[in-house]
C-alpha cells in the first residue's frame, strides 16, 4: 500500500519505519525542512531503541522516503496518517488542534482517488467530524473517509510496540475504510485484536486509556506516601495487589510523578473535554493536581537531603521523563530541577545518557552539564536518581562514594540497591519505605 505520514515526530517516524518493513511504500512529510533533511540524509532527528537499523534498510530499499511538500507525499496515497503535534493550549489546557487541522486544510488539495484519512494524534471526542468538514469544504470532489486510528506506542519502546500492539483500535462507520485498514494491519491481525469502533469511541478510547494509566501511576505514587508513613514497603505492596489479575502488575512503579508528552496533556485535555459536556471527572483532576504536587515535594525532599551544607552541589542522573528516550516534554525530572532552582539551588549539575541536548536547550547556563555519570557525581553533595536508564542501575557505587563530597542518595525511581548502598556507608533513600526501612530487592 502507499502511506503518507504526516508529521515525523516520536509517532510518525517509527511508524513510518514499521509500515515500510511491512512491505508498503511510505513518504514521511513534515514542515521543518532541517528535519527532512537530516532524514533524507540518512540519519534519525530522535533517539528510540532499535529504530535505526531499520530505518537504513528501509531507506536503502527506497520503500521510505521524506518530503517537505504535502503534495508530493500525499499524492496517490491509499492511507493518510496524520501524526502531528496536539499540545496543550498554553491558557486553556485543552488539546490545541491547530496542528491537525491545518495539516487537514493542506492535505485536501492534494488528495486523488479514494483515500483514508487516519487520525492518529490523540484528538478530542468530534475531532474527526471536523476534519471531515475542513476537506469537504476545500475539496468538495475529493473521495476520502476520516478514521480515528488512535497511537498507543510507549516512547523507548516504539518499535517493539509498533510491531505488537496490544490492540488495533479503528473508529469509523465506514465499511469502506475498515477495509482498508484491516488490511494494512493485516500482519498483526494473528497475535492481536483489531477492534473496531464508532470514530467518536475511538478518540475517547485514546484519552480513557492515557487518563486511567495516569490515575494508576498517581494511585501508587501515593500509597508510597502512606507506606512511608505506616512502616509498609511500597514494592511489597505494589507486588501484593498486582498479583490480583483485575489490578495486574503495570504501572504499579512509584517514582517522582507521570510525565512524557501524552499523560499531562491528555489527563488535563480529558478534563476540560468533560468539563465541556458538564460532567465532573474527579478521579482525573484529582491525579492532575497531586502530579504537580508531588513533583515540588520531591524537590524538597532532595534539598532536605542537603539539608545544614551551604551551595549543596545537587547531581541529577537522568532528565528524559523515561528511561530509553531522549525526550524531555513534561519530564518530572525537568520540573524537579526547575523547582530546585526555584527554591535556590545554584549548583546543580545535570547527565542523562540520550538527553543532554534536550536539557541543554531547556536550562541553559542555570545548571551545568556532565559527559557522564561520574563526572556529575565528582564533589556532589547529594545525588537524585531521576530517570530510570539502565546504566544508573548498574552504576558502581563504591567509585561514586570516592567521588562524592558527601554520601547521599535520593533514589526517586527505586533503581539501586538499598543494601549494597547503606552497607557502603551511603544515606539511602527511596520511595514508598519507611524511614530507616528500606525495601529488599
Ligand atoms: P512530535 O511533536 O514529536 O511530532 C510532530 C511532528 O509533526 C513535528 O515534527 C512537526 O514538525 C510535524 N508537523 C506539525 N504540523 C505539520 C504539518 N502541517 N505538516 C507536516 N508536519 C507537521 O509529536 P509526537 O510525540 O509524535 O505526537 C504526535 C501525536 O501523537 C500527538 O497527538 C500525541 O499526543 C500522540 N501520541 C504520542 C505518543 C508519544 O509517545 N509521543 C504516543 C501516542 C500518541
């Protein structure tokens, strides 16, 4: 099949790669001419595990290719996926559609023959009508249907997602376009469920789904609040009512908060799209508020830790708002550092293994930046534990406690090991035990 995707972001790049090692023939198009050209030029523009390798085959084989122009990569296209940008609009909070429906508006001239339209943006309820009206109304020949075709890829896992959803969701009443799409998804079709729905359940599954997720996280976050309190241990816990098959073990991390580009925006979108139809989500603005909440008590919870030394020096491991990405839209760890300086911390210096340049766009000259792990230990007061990469996992703890100026961990993810830690004399913290109890690995 041919495919037009538009937009090359976290969504649309990967998808892009998965559907050409699927056999179709895609054209990539975005906006940003410099990203096209960095593609055209063989390399990626984002960091996801196991993307490149297929992204130069696919090249190579001519079945993906990138365009600035709408025309050119909308041209004879069987399927249109729209992957762009649905940010939160700076007063309101709800998903600003801009994006979308300019991406509507260019592609309509550009349509020949019959051709899906997917969205694959997270969209609020009524979004594809609209869609639908702005192509009628630029091209009133043009032979299309408007799908919600929502995305549930998880950021540092999009290839493997992209290849085993745990669902294909398809939105739309027409028998014509369900078509289309069962066979484009047709090599997925044995190992998962192609479930089809009205377009308006679709868009509302993508926002159910983002705000229940948020919801568990929060849930756990603050029974590590009460565990601290009551002399419970959160992964005991976490372990116990996760073994319920109706709960199930997902999602049951305590950490700093959730964050990433989709579960903020889509809680605070969820909320203002039911606050439209005059229902009152509780559940959901309850997680929105204690989110940002527990992100400012972390801060705090780091400089208590640094508590009686003057200019602690603060290292931050970890600044993407996930292990496996470089992205840093909405990441905790962001927020956290921003609350550090807020609070007045002037000596904070920050290493992630894939996100330096992220944080280096967002913070400037007001924190410094490590080449690694190590570096940002050297003469550190206390070291918060952000993000859960791999190699912080592993990070050799008797070479940090030569390198620190004091031995003081602030381990926000859980990631090290509690015993190991102490036994080498470090003050250890971690979320959801009680103090001096720490959980057993
Ligand atoms: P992104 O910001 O990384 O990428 C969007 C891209 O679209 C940008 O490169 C931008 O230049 C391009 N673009 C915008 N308007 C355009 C136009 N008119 N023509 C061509 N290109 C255009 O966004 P993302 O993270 O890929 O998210 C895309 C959508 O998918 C959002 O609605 C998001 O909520 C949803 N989503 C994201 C994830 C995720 O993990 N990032 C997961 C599921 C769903």
């Amino acid at each position: 099949m041919k495919i037009a995707i538009i937009g090359t972001g976290y969504v649309g790049l990967p998808s892009g790669v998965g559907f050409a090692e699927l056999g179709n023939e895609v054209v990539c198009i975005d906006k940003i001419a410099e990203k096209i050209e960095v593609l055209k030029a063989g390399r990626l523009t984002l960091f996801e595990e196991g993307l490149c390798e297929l992204f130069k085959k696919n090249t190579a084989s001519g079945r993906l290719k990138f365009t600035t122009s709408m025309r050119e990569g909308v041209r004879g296209a069987d399927v249109v996926l729209i992957a762009v940008g649905t940010p939160p609009d700076p007063v309101t909070k709800a998903a600003d559609l801009s994006f979308v429906y300019a991406a509507a508006e260019e592609m309509a001239e550009c349509l020949d023959g019959y051709t899906v339209i997917c969205d694959k943006s997270t969209v609020p309820v009524g979004t594809g009508d609209r869609v639908e009206r702005l192509i009628r109304e630029k091209n009133p020949q043009a032979e299309f249907d408007v799908v919600s075709l929502p995305e549930f890829l998880r950021e540092g896992f999009a290839v493997h997602d992209f290849f085993n959803p745990d669902r294909v969701v398809i939105g739309t009443e027409s028998e014509r376009a369900r078509a289309v799409l069962k066979k484009l998804y047709a090599p997925m079709a044995g190992k998962t469920q192609l479930l089809c729905v009205k377009r308006r359940s679709a868009e509302t599954i993508k926002y159910a789904s983002n705000s229940f997720l948020a919801m568990k996280i929060h849930y756990i976050n603050e029974l590590a609040n009460f565990c601290e309190h009551a002399g419970a241990d959160i992964r005991d816990v976490a372990l116990g009512i996760g073994l319920d098959s109706r709960i199930g073990p997902k999602f049951l991390n305590p950490g700093p908060g959730f964050g990433g580009s989709c579960f903020p925006k889509d809680t605070l979108a969820m909320d203002y799209m039911a606050r439209e139809v005059g229902v009152d989500l509780t559940l959901i603005q309850s997680a929105i508020s204690g989110n940002v909440l527990r992100k400012k008590l972390m801060a705090r919870r780091i400089l208590k830790a640094a508590s009686g030394v003057s200019k602690p020096r603060i290292a931050v491991l970890g600044i993407a708002f996930k292990g496996g990405t470089d992205d840093c839209r909405e990441s905790p760890a962001v927020d956290i550092v921003r609350e550090l300086l807020l609070l007045g911390a002037d000596n904070v210096v920050i290493f992630d293994p894939k996100a330096m340049d992220n944080a280096k766009k967002i913070f400037g000259d007001k924190v410094s930046f490590a080449p690694d792990a190590y570096a940002a230990l050297e003469g550190a007061d206390v070291c918060a534990v952000l993000t859960e990469w791999k190699e912080f996992k592993d990070l050799d703890l008797a070479r940090a406690k030569e390198l620190m100026r004091r031995p003081v961990l602030e381990d926000l993810r859980n990631m090290l090991d509690p015993k190991k830690a102490q036994s080498l004399g470090f003050a250890y913290d971690c979320i959801g035990a009680a103090q001096g109890e720490k959980p057993a690995l």
